[in-house]
C-alpha cells in the first residue's frame, strides 16, 4: 500500500468510496451522494487552503482516502483540524484508515497544528472510533440523537487528539 497526495484524477474513484459510505453507511450523514463534481469543488476547498488529502493505493487502485481541514473558519481555531477518513467496502478492517490517520498526524504535527478533532458519525461506528482511540485520541463527547437517517436516530461521537506540543504553550 502506498499513501500519497491526492490529485485531480484521484477523484472519480474517492467519489465512488464516499458514495458507498452515503448509501449504505452511517459514518457520515449526507443522503445523496454527491457527483464527481461537487467531490472535486471539496477536494480543491481543501487543498486550495493548503491542507492535505491523502489517498491509500495498492495495485487495484485507491484503497481509501483521508484528509484533514480547518475545524471552523474562525481565526482562534487555526491551529485545530479535523480528520475525514472513507475506506472502499471491500478493503475494510485491513489497516487502511489507521495508515491514513497516522500519516495525517504525522502531517499535521509537521505543519505545525496543535489539535486533531474526529467527528465520528454514529456512535456504533466502533471500527472508526478504535482505530481513533489506537492512535491516541480521547473520547470528549457524543452528541445524542443528532442526525436521522435510515429510520433512526444516530449519534455522533467526537475524539480528541494533540499534535506535536498540543496546549503547552502559545504557537507564536
């Protein structure tokens, strides 16, 4: 397995991943898939603002994707990303999103941010939530009930993890 910088042509493929996920799983609450388009307007959002997009590859194409982004727009939070990680159904459970994540640390910490947030769809995305908690992050809270989809309510979990010096000090 290779994990690199996504590009452009990279996107057909992440779409389909991400399309799997919004059909038939609960890790994010989008309904509708989004087309090959709109995931390449999110692709350049987030790499245009100079973070990273990752995708995992082997010799039958993207295993899975990764990328981390501003938490929120406000300037206070500029040190404080958050990790998005799909894995293609077929290749799950073999390490793939624990790869992704620990190369988005070791990214995030090499730039020089200070928190990793994981905003973890459904509480009983337990395969999401381990490969978290393996690499360090704290549960600090579920929100209860906050999504429907699928004719339930579906909560949503959210881990912490510092970066490099975390709270500390004072990035300058």
């Amino acid at each position: 397995m290779d994990i690199r910088d996504a590009t452009d042509a990279d996107v057909p493929d992440m779409q389909a991943i991400y399309a799997h996920h919004v059909l038939h799983g609960t890790g994010t609450f989008e309904e509708d898939p989004p087309s090959v388009e709109e995931m390449l307007g999110r692709f350049h959002k987030v790499v245009d603002r100079g973070c990273v997009w990752l995708v995992a590859t082997d010799a039958t194409g993207v295993l899975g994707f990764g990328y981390y982004a501003p938490f929120r727009d406000r300037s206070a939070y500029r040190f404080t990303v958050e990790d998005s990680i799909y894995v293609r159904e077929d290749v799950r459970g073999q390490g793939v999103g624990k790869a992704l994540v620990m190369r988005l640390i070791e990214l995030g910490t090499a730039a020089g941010l200070r928190q990793m947030i994981a905003v973890i769809g459904d509480s009983e995305n337990v395969g999401s939530i381990g490969v978290h908690a393996s690499l360090g992050f704290q549960m600090i809270g579920t929100m209860k009930s906050a999504g429907i989809k699928f004719g339930r309510w579906l909560d949503v979990v959210t881990m912490q993890r510092p970066l490099g010096k975390g709270d500390a000090n004072i990035p300058a």
